[in-house]
C-alpha cells in the first residue's frame, strides 16, 4: 500500500528559483494538507484542501500556491524561494480531517 | 497563549518507568484531541486518540480535561522503542474540515 507519497525527499534551491512539491494519496481520501516543520515550531499548517477543486489558506501560507484537480494530486508550489522556507515540508491525507496519514515529508534547503 | 503548548522535556527515563506528557489547550471550543509520535527525521503518526471518559491501549493512557484544558498522556513500562517525539493534537472546529493544530512536542528517550 503507497498510501501518501511525496516527491522529492529532498531539494536544494537557490533564492528566487521555483519549484513544485508532489504529493499523490491513493486511499480515495478527500482532505489533503500541507505542513512545515521547524525546529522549536511543530507543525505549521500552508493549505488544506477538502475536495478536488477547493482549497483553503492555513497558518502559514505566503509565498506557497496550492491547486487540487484530482482527489489524488495536490502539488504545493513555491513561487519565489526564501531562505525562510528552509524547512521539512509533510503533505498529509484524511478520510475525515481527524486522523492525518502524513507522507515521509520533503527536506527542502533555500540557499 | 498559544494554541496547544507542551514540555519540550527531553524526558529520560530507564527502562521500566512510568513517564507522564501534559498538554493545554486554549480553545475551549475544540472538538477532538490526539496523540502523534514522531520518530527522528520520519513522519507523525497518529498513537492514539483522546476521549472524555479517558482511554487506554496497552501501557499508553489518555486522559481530557475539559474544564481544565488539558491532556495527558501516560506510558506505562517504558521501552527502548518508546523513544521518539509526542505531539499533542488538538481539532479546534470539530467536523470533518477541522484542520489539525500540533504542539511542538515532548521528546522522551528511554535508557537501557
């Protein structure tokens, strides 16, 4: 079982390049979600999303893009990179929105 | 006040021990709370969910408090793969569109 899968596990980005983090589920889940971790900050929620073709901002969602055309894909896209998008970077599933079914998160380095 | 605060720790504990994580909330309103652990440089995976009446699965124990504001976790004999960062969770919107907010964890390291 795939469950939730995220491309690529790491990546290293010069300031002001763009790039787009995949992330597919295979478990027909209709809530998808964009986290960052930090060291000292937990997780931080980018956008979520409820169904194809809907999203939402989350805590922190400046400088990041979202779009959801199938149930499956749901690809965060950084427009400009930063140094302070250096960050571990997990998508997450969920039938309901309760339990999260995170995939194994992206090591992203802005230099 | 932040939304969901836990103790940083790091707990160490020897093998065997009963060790105990608290967690408060400010959301009074929040509808569902969790327990996550988080093992070094891996995912968050859910431990176990946190009920009102309190709930137990094997050596791990979850208690609410509602009026307090505040949840525990407690493990009982503690083993060498207990080690790992527990994140305390809480639902503020209840539903299926409430978007999950984490604590920044509690990291226990138990010693042989």
């Amino acid at each position: 079982n795939a469950g939730v899968t995220q491309t690529p596990k790491f990546q290293v980005l010069k300031t002001g390049q763009s790039m787009t983090l995949q992330c597919a589920q295979d478990m027909n889940h209709e809530y998808m979600s964009w986290y960052r971790q930090d060291p000292g900050m937990g997780l931080r929620l980018i956008h979520y999303s409820v169904g194809a073709g809907i999203t939402d901002q989350g805590e922190v969602p400046n400088g990041y893009n979202v779009s959801r055309s199938t149930t499956e894909d749901f690809p965060l896209r950084l427009l400009s990179a930063a140094p302070s998008q250096t960050s571990v970077y997990f998508c997450a599933s969920s039938p309901t929105g309760r339990q999260l079914f995170f995939g194994s998160g992206t090591q992203l380095s802005v230099l | 006040r932040k939304e969901v605060e836990q103790d940083p720790g790091p707990f160490n504990v020897p093998e065997g021990a009963t060790v105990a994580f608290n967690c408060t909330y400010s959301n009074s309103a929040s509808q569902s709370f969790f327990w996550y652990r988080q093992d070094c440089r891996k995912e968050p995976k859910l431990l176990m969910s946190v009920y009102s009446s309190g709930n137990e699965d094997g050596r791990f124990t979850a208690q609410l408090n509602r009026a307090s504001q505040y949840i525990s976790l407690l493990i009982r004999d503690s083993k060498l793969s207990d080690s790992a960062t527990y994140l305390c969770v809480v639902n503020p919107y209840g539903g299926s569109q409430g978007n999950l907010i984490f604590g920044k964890g509690t990291k226990l390291s138990v010693k042989p």
